[in-house]
C-alpha cells in the first residue's frame, strides 16, 4: 500500500480530501527536497535511489491525478540537481535534460508505439535506436575550443552547473587536446561541447573506502557520491588522487567539424578524435526491436560482471533530425528512455536473527529470511551489523524488512517496515553469552560491537583460520570454511601455525579425504592438492601474511604499504608506534594496533612457529637493474599530469630506484616531481623551498647524474 491509496479513499467531504492531498504534495515535495539536498549538495544520501523514487514517482501520480496541486516550485518541474555556491556557475548552451524511466519490456513497448505514432511513415521506415549502458556517476559538460579542453561542469540544475574545470583537468581518460592522437590528420573542430559521465570502478570505490576506514577518515555510500565528492573539491589536488574515469555519451554542440546526422555517427567521431566512448554500444533498426529486448535482457543479466557500476540502459532514436522533431516533454526527451533493470531491493519477512562470531570474537547479529529472489539470486540470509543497528532502526523478528542485494557485497537489511505490524513481532537483544562457547559477551565502552573475549573459543579460531586461507590472504586453494571447520573440531588446528603441521596421516582417514574402495583417486587428489596449496603459501609475499593474521586495521592495502618499510616481519614485530606512524598512510590508530598485536606474547610465539615452519618471513624486492637504488634516502611527491609515465608508473620508478613516495610536500620532501596541471602541492613546495624537477629531470637523477640540465 502506497500512501497515496490510504489518501485516496473515499472522503465524505470533497474539500476536505483536496486538503488532506495538498498537505500530503507538501510533506512529499518537502522530503524530496531534503533528500536532493542531501544527494546533490552534501554528496551523502540518507536513503536509497529507489526509496528516493518512490517519493518523487508518489508526487508525480498525485500531481497528474490532481494537476491543482502542482506548484510552480514542485521538484517534479524542475530539471533536477542543485548547484552550489562555492563555484563558480556555467550556463549550459542548451538544458542539461533528463531522461524517462522504463520498468519492463512493456513500458518499452509503450514508447516505442508512442514514436511510431509520432513519426512519419517514411520516417518509420529509416528509424532505428543505439543502445547504451547507463552509466552511475556524475554528469559532466565538457567544452573544447579549437581542440583545447577550456571548461567543465557538472549538470547542476539543468541550466546552470558547477565550475570545475580544474578538478576535471586531472581526470587521466579525459583529454586536455583533441584530436588526442595528433598523427591522426584530423583536424579539431573550432567547438565542441559533450556530456559524459565521470565514474569510479567498483574496485576503485572499495578499495577507497576501506583505505579510508583504516585511517578513520569519510567514505563514501556509493560510487555516484564518491565521484560527485571527488569532483565537487575546491582543491584540484584532493581530485587528482582519486581514480575517476570518464565515458562521453553526447555531442551538444559540434562547430566546424563533419555534418553529422546520427547519434551513432556522432560518438564514431567522437572516438576518433580520443574522447572515451564505451565500447558497448550497439544499434538496432526498427525491425530488430526483439533482438534489441533481448539484448537488454541480456546485458542485464551480466550487468554485474562490468567494471563500473550500470543501473540500466539508454535507449536513443539514432536519427538527429527525428532527435530534433521528437522534442521534449517537460524534462524528458521523447527520444529516448532510460531502461531501468529491477531493483536490487525486495522486502520479506525476518524470520530470525542469529548471532555469528568473527575471527576477531565480535558477535554479529545475522538475519534470517524468508527466501526472496533478489536480482534472480535468492537471498536467504542478510547482515544486521550490531546490537545498536537493530536497536536504532527497531527491526522485530517476524516484521516485514527490505533487504538490498548489490552485485558481489553481503546482503543487508536496510529497514523494517513497521506498518505491516501484526503485533506478533518480537523485540529481539544481544544473547548474554558466546553460542560457540558459552563464554560471557563483553560490549566494551564506546563500541558498537560486542566480543567474545575467550581466545580458546573454537568459531573464533575457525573463523580466523578461514581468513588466513583466504584468497586475499595466504590464498590456500581448496581450503576454506569446511576444512577449518573441521580441523578445529578434529583438534588438529589449535592456533594458526598448526595449518603447517597438520596430520596428514589422520587427515586421510577422515570422511572425504578417505581412498576408500569408491571415489578412492579423487579424494586422494583432493588431499594432495590441498597439501601442495598449503606448501606453496610458505612462499607467499609477507604483506599476504601480515594480512592474514588479522590485525585490526591491517587490511590489505594497509599490509602492502607497511611492508614497504620493513625487510621482515621480525622487524615490524619491534617497530615502536612512532615509527610506524611516521610512513605516510599509517595514522596512529593503525600504528596502535599493529603495535598492541605485536606486543602480546601468544602473537609473538605464533610468528615464530610459522618462521619454523618455512613461512617467509622476509621481504623480496623486486631485481632491480643495474644502476638502480639511486634514488636512497630520496623522498619525492609527484603531482600533475607528467608527460609519458602515469602518476603510478612514476611512483613505481621512484620506488624501484630505492626511493620514497609520499602524498604530500613537507620540510622532509627532497624532490617535488611536476606535471602539467599542477596545483596546490607546488604552492607548498615553492613555499618550504623543496626543490622542484621535472619527469626527465627524474630519470636524469635516477641514472645517477644530478638533475639539472
Ligand atoms: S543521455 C537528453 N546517455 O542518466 C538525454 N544519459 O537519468 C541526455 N546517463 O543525468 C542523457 N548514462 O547523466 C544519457 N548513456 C547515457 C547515460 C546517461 C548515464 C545519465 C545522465 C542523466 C541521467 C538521467
């Protein structure tokens, strides 16, 4: 039941419901507001997209039921977005429109009719579509005049958008000149204005976050948010360093350049003159409409397997003079149509809720569901996260939730709905003891999760030998949950060192492992790859071992980036916490950490017992070649666009030549390397004095020879 449905039943007194109406247009345009506000400005949503849509699509039904009820001032007749006050504006040389929604091949059906209605017979004959993903980013406008990138901005309001020329200059995809290829023998076009979309890839966005939890810093609650906040700074150098990428999809205006009469032609152009254009992009004639569902169907399905985040696909009549003829209605053109895929969200019933221990001894409440299909996979179970989470949103056993299920993550409640209330729900609590073990939970102050402090607890130990293994770990093939499971309970794992001294022999007598009469081969095999897996980790790199002893805080990245600084784990187990504070991305509660980890006994011992067993311990550099480590003792900060390495490809020469990279210029910088497009880093270096080179100036100084020429 929607809300408007309860409103829209029978009222005795006409007036009366017109008011009730009204005041609901008002409660909705007042929380669409807010959330835009939230959305566009503060780059930090309380709500999902479709919980978003529910409201505006809400007040768009009650506004064509009761067109009385549309104020001029109504976010349903604006183009959308807010544009802040700390940039500077750009007016858009034609409105920044958006697009319509279709749910389903019959919505789709629908415009296509519309458009065969609207368009000639001839027209119909020659009419056919492009097919786009819909990228989930920011919407950007990109100006070039004669072959110079000169502006950028975002969407903003449609009419109006954000200056951020600069911040967009540091978008490696996004080419300063066009033709980008200058041996092509084209020439620029005398103006060009484009829209694209500027977007993170998954990996990139999770990686980010994480990076930024370990150093307790902001992060962000979905791609589209990182991209808008990475883009949206009023310092080029904070953008600079996030992984933005670009797709153009759009050519607004084209000067001097070819007649162009198709959507299609027009991103071939666009191509060629090195503008990033996506290769997925097909075109279908009028006649091909079923291969062109099919495609989308299909597209959906594998959506998930794309680097970037797609949230449906853009359908566009190819033509530009039909384009041109279709027009608009409100906001949306006729031409073309965004094709959502089905939500990601699906509401069911919380059967109950368990509670899990971790490798670390939290205690994390689980829910179970009522087998729902989310996205065509069924979702059974899905995280609560804590005691205060449950609390807070009071979510029942028995009520009816919504649960979200995006592409790889865990599956999350995300809230009750509380009005389908029987009053047969349950108000649940934190169990007062550890179902593994029995031992008394412990909430320390000021957390939000609660631990099961007894070290010997067996979940815990089976749960951190499942970590050790793991692919992001010591990366065991053929070892995971079960077999943890099982040697715990066999007695054979006691602590982590055990994986390398497991009884091989016992092990073979057990269920599955067995060379009994039947299947005897395949279990043998089984036995054997699993003891070559575990041989082969010894030799693992020892960032990999440090993630998997499952420091708090020490994640991969984190793990990488300390073992840059350290020849083995013996000597990080003796580092101080200043010390490990002092490398740049250490903040001081990761240091802690480590630090704390080191100094317990236990830990200290379990290092070396997987020292004895031939775990590496020790660091291998990368072979350097002949002149390398000329660069010693030598910190550098890169910044702006360099002529032929990527920043990473700098870093990495830096690196390989014995030197060190930082993020920022202190007193402590020996070299300040510049690019092109550099900014507020080379304001401090010239500031503190550092010495300032650039990219050829860096190989001189790295083959030896001083840097000047
Ligand atoms: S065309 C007038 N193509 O989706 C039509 N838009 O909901 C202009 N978007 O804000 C839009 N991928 O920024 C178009 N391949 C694509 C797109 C795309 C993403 C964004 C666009 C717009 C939003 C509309």
């Amino acid at each position: 039941m929607t809300p408007t449905e309860s409103l829209t039943e029978p009222v005795a007194d006409e007036a009366a419901k017109i008011d009730d109406l009204a005041a609901r247009a008002a409660q909705l345009a007042a929380a669409i507001r807010y959330h835009q506000y939230r959305y566009y400005i503060l780059d930090d949503p309380e709500i999902s997209d479709a919980a978003f849509d529910a409201l505006f699509n809400e007040l768009v039904a009650l506004e064509a039921k009761h067109p009385e009820l549309r104020t001029p001032d109504s976010p349903t007749q604006r183009v959308g977005g807010y544009i802040a006050e700390r940039f500077e504006k750009t007016q858009h040389p034609a409105p920044m429109l958006s697009l319509a929604n279709a749910f389903g091949p019959g919505e789709l059906a629908a415009w296509r009719d519309r458009l065969h209605r609207l368009l000639s017979e001839e027209e119909r004959t020659r009419l056919a579509y492009v097919v786009e993903p819909k990228f989930d980013g920011l919407t950007v406008v990109l100006h070039y005049e004669n072959g110079m990138f000169t502006l950028g901005a975002t969407r903003g309001d449609g009419i109006f958008g954000e200056t951020i020329t600069a911040n967009l200059r540091t978008v490696r995809r996004l080419p300063l000149q066009i033709p980008a290829d200058r041996s092509s023998g084209m020439t620029a076009p005398s103006r060009l204005v484009v829209r694209g979309e500027a977007y993170v890839d998954k990996v990139d966005f999770e990686r980010f976050n994480q990076r930024q939890a370990e150093a307790g810093e902001r992060t962000f609650a979905n791609p589209r948010n990182f991209a808008a906040g990475s883009l949206r700074q009023l310092d080029s150098s904070i953008t600079a360093a996030r992984p933005l990428k670009l797709w153009v999809y759009q050519a607004l205006i084209v000067e001097g350049g070819p007649a162009l009469a198709s959507h299609w032609d027009a991103l071939a152009y666009l191509r060629a003159l090195g503008l990033p254009v996506c290769p997925a992009i097909r075109r279908f004639g009028d006649d091909e409409f079923d291969q062109l569902v099919a495609y989308i169907e299909e597209f959906g399905a594998r959506r998930h397997e794309l680097p970037y985040e797609v949230d449906g696909i853009v359908i566009k009549v190819d033509s530009l003079a039909m384009q041109q003829e279709l027009g608009f209605t409100g906001k949306d053109p006729r031409w073309a149509l965004a094709y959502k895929y089905a939500g990601e969200e699906a509401v069911t019933t919380l059967l109950d809720i368990v509670v899990n221990v971790g490798r670390t001894g939290a205690v994390t409440p689980n829910a179970v569901l009522e087998p729902v299909s989310i996205g065509g996979v069924i979702v059974k179970s899905a995280t609560l996260h804590n005691e205060d989470y449950i609390r807070d949103l009071d979510i029942r056993i028995g009520d009816k939730v919504v649960v979200k299920r995006a592409g790889e993550v865990i599956p999350k409640v995300l809230r009750p709905l509380p009005e389908l209330r029987t009053g047969e729900e349950r108000i649940w609590s934190m169990p007062a003891t550890c179902p593994a073990c029995g031992a008394a939970l412990v909430r320390p102050a000021g957390e939000a999760a609660t631990y099961c402090v007894n070290n010997a607890c067996p979940e815990q130990l089976v749960r951190a030998v499942e970590y050790f293994v793991g692919r992001n770990a010591m990366d065991i093939a053929g070892f995971g949950i079960k077999q943890a499971e099982l040697f715990v309970e066999q007695g054979f794992i006691h602590n982590l060192a055990d994986i390398y001294r497991l009884p091989w022999e016992k092990i073979g007598e057990l269920k599955g492992f067995k060379s009994g009469k039947s299947r005897s081969s395949e279990n043998q095999k089984r036995l054997e790859n699993l003891r070559a897996s575990i041989e082969k980790s010894k030799d693992q790199p020892v960032h990999r071992l440090l993630t998997a002893l499952g420091i708090r805080y020490v994640g991969e990245v984190v793990a990488e980036l300390v073992m840059q600084h350290y020849d083995s784990l013996f000597d990080l187990m003796d580092a101080t916490t200043e010390e490990l504070s002092a490398i740049d991305g250490i903040g001081p509660r990761i240091a802690q950490s480590i630090h704390d980890w080191f100094a317990v006994p236990e830990n200290r011992e379990l290092i070396s017992q997987l020292a004895e067993a031939g775990v590496r311990m020790t660091v291998e550099r990368a072979p350097s070649p002949a002149n390398a480590l000329t660069l010693t003792g030598m910190t550098f900060v890169v910044t702006g666009t360099l002529p032929t390495l990527t920043r990473e490809q700098a870093e990495t020469f830096i690196k390989q030549h014995g030197g060190k990279v930082t993020g920022s210029v202190s007193k402590n910088t020996t070299y300040l390397v510049v690019g092109e497009n550099a900014g507020s880093k080379l304001q401090k270096a010239l500031q503190l004095g550092v010495p300032i080179i650039d990219e050829e100036q860096l190989k001189r100084l790295a083959e030896g020879g001083p840097p000047a020429s």
